[in-house]
C-alpha cells in the first residue's frame, strides 16, 4: 500500500471509531534490535498537549508489550483494512512471550521513517511516536465506579503519552 505523510494539522479521522471499531496495533521496541512486540489497541486518544500533536494509549503491565513500552522511547500505531482484522484479533488475543505470534498473523514488519518501533507492510494509517509522559491510573481518581469493572485482578493500566513525530497514511486521513 502506497501511503503519503500526512501533517498533523491536516490529519483527519473519527477517532471514535478509529480506536472502538477499527482497533490498531500498538508496537514498541526496536525493529534493528529484533526486539520488538505488538498487541492491539482499541482504547486511546489523539489530540494536543503541551502544544504537540499526542497519542494516548494504555497498558496494562500483566501484558508482554509493556515491557517494550517500558524499555523503548518509541512506539507506533498502525490503522488496517477491514481485511487485517482476524491479524488484528490473533495478536490481541496471543501473547508475544508464547511465540512468534507476529509471524502467526501474516503481517509483515516494516523500517518505520523516523522512530526505532517497527510499522506493518499492510497499515493504511502509521502513527510514530516519541514517549514524553507515563501515568499509572488510581483507582481512589475514579468518579465513575463502573470502571472497576474493568479491572477485576486490579491491573490498573500505564497511560503513555507520545508526541506524533509522523504521520503516514492513505490519502482518505488527509484533508
């Protein structure tokens, strides 16, 4: 797939559905080192923060990617064709600390163009980030008590901030 850079200030998407419906895959790491991992993503954020364009995303720490997340500075965020989501469910649903489960899904690691974290041959949207703020969540923050039930062994996840460095993608994100 061919993709354009895409300026943060023309970049366009819902971000609802982007994150709810269409899920992306969060990688960090190293693709030089060969020490990488991905999971999907379906809960986040894109905005503006401290006068840079950001991408939010969470982690919980039970998960392998965590550990990337932890060691790297860099992360990436890659959107995929409605074609990918099975890819995208075997590598949300498998864990990288049992095997290869990249290989597994067929997807195809890629060079990003500015950061360490690979992307993916098959994205239609990369999203390169550089870490510039973590927070774990605090259950005593919580307002709404409902959200607990989303933590049931008590895994509260590490929000990560990440400047977007870069943004490539299809021209349907760009207006």
């Amino acid at each position: 797939m061919s993709l354009i850079t895409i300026p943060a200030d023309k970049f366009i998407v819902n971000n609802v559905d982007l994150w709810a419906n269409k899920w992306m895959l969060l990688t960090a790491g190293d693709l030089e080192k060969d020490s990488f991992n991905t999971m999907t993503v379906a809960w986040g954020s894109l905005g503006v923060i401290w006068n840079k364009p950001f991408a939010q995303v969470v982690v919980r720490p039970t998960r392998y990617t965590y550990n990337f997340m932890e060691q790297f500075d860099t992360f990436t965020l890659c959107a995929f064709p409605e074609k990918y989501r099975k890819a995208l469910n075997l590598l949300g649903t498998k864990s990288g600390r049992d095997g290869d489960k990249i290989a597994e899904s067929g997807l195809q690691p890629l060079a990003s163009s500015k950061v360490a974290a690979p992307a993916f041959a098959e994205a239609e949207l990369i999203i390169e980030c550089r870490k510039i703020y973590w927070s774990d969540f605090d259950p005593d923050h919580f307002h709404d008590p409902s959200i607990n039930i989303n933590y049931p062994l008590r895994d509260y996840h590490r929000v990560y901030f990440g400047e977007i460095i870069t943004i490539l993608g299809d021209e349907k994100y760009m207006h």
